[in-house]
C-alpha cells in the first residue's frame, strides 16, 4: 500500500480573499452562468440588469422617469433620473460590501436587490468601472479596476439633473468573446417598461414605454389569431395578472417579482398555478384534471413583496413563503385574489368563459385519447434502454435539487448544463468523447425526423424517435421538468444537416413552443475550414474567416474543408465544445406567428417559398462570383 504524502495545516494555510477577489473567483455565485451572450441568462446580461435595477429601484420609489443605456462595442453606459447617489457614499456603495440603502427598509420599499451585491459583482467583474453621482448640482466620480479603485474625484460643480450614471466594460477573460444579442435586450427592456407602466427607457435612442402592463407583454408575446379569447388583465394592489389560452401545447408563463423577472418560477408562480386551477373548478363547478385546465395557458403575474427572499443572488426563483414579515402567505394572497377577481371577471365576461371551457374540454379529451397510447410508448422507451443506446448522460441537470454546502457552484453547473443532439454515430461519437461529462450529454438520432408540421401530440409517442426525445429531454409532463438548459442541434452544416435542423425545430415550435420561447434551443456552429502550416492552425467558421486566416498564415498553407461533425477529431472537438463554443439561439421575434412559419418553411411547397429560395441563392451564387474575381 503507498504512503500517503502528508500535508501540513497551519496557520499559513488559511486565507482571507477581498471581497472582489472572492467575486471574481467565484462569478457564478453572483451572476449566475457566464457564456458568450448566445443564451439570455448569460452573465453579462445580469451585469447590465443589476446596474439597470438600481435605477428601476428608484423610479419605483417616485424619482426619474427615464432610463438611458448606451452600448457601444464592448463599453456600456446606465444613466439615470433618480435622487443620485449621496457623493459622500458613491466609492462604498459600489466598493464595500453590505452597504446602501436597500437595508433601511423605509428607503427602499419591495425593492429588486436587498443585499447590497448587484453594483459590487459588475464592478468587480469588469476591466473598467465608472460610477458618478449627480446631487443637487453637485457631482462625485470615482474610477475602478476590477474592483478596485483607481482614481477618486472630487466633487465639483455640475448642471446635470440629479440621478446616477454608471459606465462599465466587462472582462473579456472571464466573458470572453462576449457579445449582446438584441433580441435579448428587447426582452429585458421590455419586461422593466411593462413591469413599469409610464417609465420611459432608451437602449441606443431605441424607445421602450408601455401603458398597460402585463397586458401589453402578453399582446407582445401571443398572436391574436392564435388565442382563444381576448386577454384577460386583472389588477390589484401589489399583484396583476394577464392570462390567456392559445391553440399550441405547453404551458407559458412569464413570473416577476418587484420588477425581477423569475425565470425559474418559485413560490408566486407555484400559488398561482395552484389558485388559477381551483378558481377554474369552483367556476364551473366541475372537477377538471389541472392538467386540461393549464394546457396552452400563456400567463403573466408579477407581485411586490416586503423583503423577498431568492434561492440565489441571480434572483431567478422567489423562495418566500409569505408576502410580508409575519404577513399573508404567498399562497393566499395569490389564491384569494384569483377566487375574487378572476371568477368576477368570468361572471361578466360569459362568451370568454365559454371560449375558455371549450379549450379545457379540448385538452381533456386529447388527454384522454393519447392515454393508451403513452403507455404504450413508455414501455417501448423503457425497451429501447434509453440511458445506454440514445442517451449519453451528463452529472449536473438543469432541474435537479441542489444541496449541500456547494449548493452555488452545482447551481452553476446546473445553468450550463447542455444536451447536444447529433445525427448518426461519427458526429456523437466525436461530441461524445469530447464533451464534458459533467455539464455535457449526448443525444443521437438514427435518420432525419419526421416531418410533424400539422400533426397532432399523437405522433410524439407513436414515433419512436420523438418519444425517446421527450423521455431524454424530461419534457412529457411539461416544460418545467426539462433537464437540460440548453437544448444544441448539433448536425452537419450540409444540406441534409440543414433539413435536420429544420425538421427538430419543427418538432419544437410544434409541440413545445416553450422551449423556444424562452430560450432553450440553440444551433451548434462547427469550423466549416482548417486552415494551417507547420507554425499554426486557425479553425474558420465562413468563407471570409478563411479568406483572412489564408492572409496572415499565407505560403500556401494547408486548407481542410470539413464535411460533417464526423470529420472532427474529438481532440479538436474539446475546442468547439468547450469556453468557445459558438451556438446561435432559435429566438421567436415579435410579431412571429408559429403556425405560419412552420406553414411557410415545412407545408407544401408554396410559390413564396420557391421565390425565397431562388432570391437567396441568386445572392449566394452573386458573392461566390466576387470571390473568384477577386
């Protein structure tokens, strides 16, 4: 038996970290995960929340009514109209922590951040940091390097109107090849303009505003050919709803909490789902399946709470049981109003509630009818050993409990938890012994899916390699059991890989729109050339990136075109996998209409379609022309 080395514990063992070196080893912590901003909930999407938050807090408490954000290349700007920061406080408010004003309750009433970190992690975590209070025509600026403080200025006199500006540049080594996509920032203005009826916000001279709330985020995200019955809006004092069916399946529901915007859920959407489903039964008097009452439900609730507590500084999932200290309890609250509200609404809206008892008698005799059938298709998943044969399994999952006293990182590791979906055994293979067993599984078709545009939930358990997709995906019982959080079709960059694409995202809006709805689903980008000498190899994902890695390597260097996943050695794979990786998200746009672009893309062959087709290649084959004359 080999001695074991023995290690000395004194006291030199032990260290204490500053508290913006603690941030920066630990990001996760305070931010979530990182990436490359291809995923919403990437980290620098946060950063820009947790500046934008503050100013959110103070237009809530009355002052300023305008928000402007600028983003140019990688710098940001936040500046507000609020009261600014006391300039005897701005260097400790962004610099020490347990410190600002949301720990005196009567400052900050049902405020976003109570903790004191937000401004602290954004701080720490960028290469450049600038913060400058404007105070009744006086202002304070102090200049930080990742966290820590390079130049403080002294106050001078200013005619700037009072509020906070803050200017700050991410660190590349830890977001590295960031970028920001515009759909995602839509998203999060939006939701703060609806969260804040009458706020003005400016992204880039960009305008957002919205007058009626909730009701406005649900007109924006459904489309009124595919609902069921107009909108219903309900208010009251710290609680609005909005709430309608449409005709695809899922269930959709968009949750806030002082103006955070959920995206796990947590105790409100829990008490929610729980008081929609008891109001509807004692509506109608009838013991409906709760499932027939929420499928297809697209629902928006965002509450104010005193002092919420969140199961991480992301503020992604509200934990607190009651509304206030010793107050009503979450459940109640959210119950009791719907009992009210909701079944006063129905009473003087009948042609809504009959719209809407048709749409749950629908679910019920679907379910019904698919009942037989989904046995079946669970034994025959159970026969296919799922876990060995389509299956290659990763450690963290997107949904599991997280428990112990590494709770934040395995949250972490949760959040980058990734499920590639790959074609034939070349590509899994490759991806297979590439990946990161932790984080990262595997899933291989055999073939090209079907072709689901128009069909019904029925051929998701009747063909087998949908069945097994869903069993994988732990999506049969609906979206909130998925186990992954990100879904990566990872096919050949060839025609026939092209189709594959098409036919999963099909298969996705068609049954579980969801997904794409908020975020889930990406597509895998691969190096399509090689292009290298003796001294080095440059991988090049389009036409222009080999054009530019031929000039700097120049000397006839080697070129490899790859053809499919296949020809990667998983060597090379672990790059395009790992940190790196480039994978674009499947966004719905607004406006977007699900059925007609599944009709436009995968219906019969249309004479727009053909048009599209023709124009795009003409502008295909017009740039490979200026290519070769060049």
């Amino acid at each position: 038996m080999a001695e074991k080395e023995i290690i000395n514990y004194t006291e030199d063992n032990i260290r204490s970290l500053e508290w913006q070196e603690h941030i920066r080893i630990r990001p996760g912590m305070y931010i979530g995960k990182l990436g490359d901003g291809s995923s919403a909930d990437d980290g620098i999407y946060v950063l820009l929340k947790e500046v934008i938050d503050n100013c959110i807090d103070e237009h809530t408490m009355g002052y300023g009514k305008h928000v402007d954000v600028n983003i140019k290349d990688k710098t940001i700007t936040v500046r507000d109209y609020g009261r600014g920061i006391p300039l005897g406080k701005v260097v400790d408010v962004v610099s020490k922590m347990n410190t600002g004003a949301k720990y005196d309750s009567k400052a900050f009433q049902k405020s976003v951040g109570l903790n004191g970190v937000g401004t602290k992690a954004v701080n720490a975590l960028s290469t450049y940091f600038k913060v400058t209070a404007f105070r009744d025509g006086k202002e304070k600026t102090a200049e930080f390097s990742k966290g820590i403080l390079e130049k403080e200025h002294k106050e001078t006199a200013t005619k700037e109107d009072n509020g906070t500006e803050v200017t700050f540049v991410p660190d590349n080594s830890i977001f590295k090849n960031f970028h920001f996509v515009q759909e995602y920032l839509d998203n999060q203005f939006w939701n703060y303009c609806y969260l804040n009826a009458g706020l003005v916000m400016n992204l880039n001279g960009k305008r957002y505003v919205s007058k009626n709330g909730l009701l406005d985020l649900l007109q924006r995200k459904t489309n009124e050919d595919e609902i069921r019955y107009p909108i219903i809006h309900l208010k009251g004092e710290d609680i609005e709803i909005a709430l309608t069916h449409e005709n695809s399946y899922g269930e959709e529901y968009y949750s806030f909490v002082n103006g955070q915007f959920t995206t796990q859920g947590g105790t409100h959407l829990a008490a929610f789902r729980e008081g929609y489903v008891k109001t509807i039964r004692e509506f109608f008097k009838k013991d409906y399946d709760a499932s027939d009452i929420r499928g297809s439900v697209c629902a928006a609730i965002a509450v104010r709470v005193q002092e919420p507590v969140f199961e991480s500084q992301t503020k992604t999932k509200l934990g607190s049981l009651n509304v206030s200290e010793g107050g009503e309890s979450m459940k109640n609250f959210i119950g009791n109003f719907l009992l009210k509200e909701l079944d006063n609404f129905l009473h003087k809206n009948p042609s809504t509630a009959e719209a809407l008892k048709k749409r749950i008698e629908q679910n019920e005799r679907e379910r019904k009818e698919l009942a037989g059938i989904k046995k079946l298709a669970n034994e025959r998943a159970k026969k296919a050993n799922l876990h060995n044969k389509k299956l290659r399994d990763c450690k963290y999952h997107y949904n599991d409990e997280a428990s112990g006293k590494d709770k934040d990182l395995i949250s972490e590791k949760q959040k980058e938890s990734t499920i590639f979906i790959t074609e034939g055994d070349s590509a899994s293979g490759s991806i297979t012994k590439a990946r990161d067993v932790n984080t990262q599984a595997v899933f291989s078709l055999r073939g090209k899916p079907l072709n689901s545009f128009g069909l019904t939930k029925k051929i998701v358990y009747e063909n087998e390699e949908f069945n097994l997709l869903q069993h994988a995906l732990n999506i049969e019982e609906g979206y909130e059991g998925l186990r992954y959080n990100n879904i990566v079709i990872s096919t050949d960059a060839d025609v026939d890989g092209m189709h594959i694409r098409l036919l999963l995202m099909t298969f996705f809006l068609q049954f579980f729109p969801d997904l794409v709805k908020n975020g889930h689903v990406h597509i895998l980008e691969t190096p399509l050339f090689r292009v290298r000498n003796k001294q080095e190899t440059i991988y090049c994902y389009d036409e222009k990136e080999k054009q530019a890695a031929i000039k700097k390597i120049g000397s006839k260097p080697e070129i490899t075109r790859f053809k499919g996943l296949g020809e990667i050695s998983p060597d090379e794979f672990k790059r395009f996998i790992g940190e790196d990786m480039r994978k674009q998200p499947v966004i719905m746009e607004q406006g977007d209409h699900i059925q007609q672009l599944l009709e436009y893309y995968m219906g019969k062959n249309t004479p727009a379609r053909q048009d599209f087709i023709i124009d795009n290649l003409k502008v295909e084959l017009d740039l490979v022309e200026e290519r070769e004359n060049v």
